[in-house]
C-alpha cells in the first residue's frame, strides 16, 4: 500500500503504536547491564562484567577485591548505569 494522497499532498503511510507492543519491549530490557554498579546481597558493592540468559538470568559481578561472583539478576540492586 502506497502513501496517502489528498489534493496532490503525498503523506508516509502512519505507524500506530500499541501499548501491548511498548509494554513487550519493556519487558526485554535487563535490570542490569554490562559496566552497571550493583549492590549484592550482603551489601557489597560491584561492576557487572558479564550477562546470561539461562533459565535465570544470571549476572557476573567483580568486587574491588578483585573477586568474582555469579548472582542471579533478581537479587542484585542497581546503583548506576555504566557508560555504554
């Protein structure tokens, strides 16, 4: 189907959003993503440095330390968005 026509004035066809579509999209975006600061449980602080998607989605955090942990994405707490 072409753009819309009225007088001689060509028009883009019109994309209509839905709130269904937006509220999927929503959905798709983590809670967390790589370079994030995240508190853990037990109230360390870390970076994320990694993401699977498994079963659960599972996130590898490193402490100042130096030491690493794998949680799960539900148990940690966001502190900031790293630069991306």
């Amino acid at each position: 189907m072409g753009p819309k026509t009225t007088a001689g004035i060509s028009s883009p066809p019109t994309k209509e959003p839905t709130i269904k579509l937006a509220a999927a999209r929503l959905q798709d975006v983590p809670a967390v993503a790589y370079h994030d600061r995240v508190r853990v449980p037990g109230g360390r602080v870390g970076e994320v440095i990694g993401v699977y998607r498994r079963e659960e989605e599972l996130v590898l955090v490193v402490f100042a330390s130096g030491e690493c942990g794998e949680l799960r994405m539900a148990d940690v707490q966001p502190l900031s968005r790293g630069v991306r």
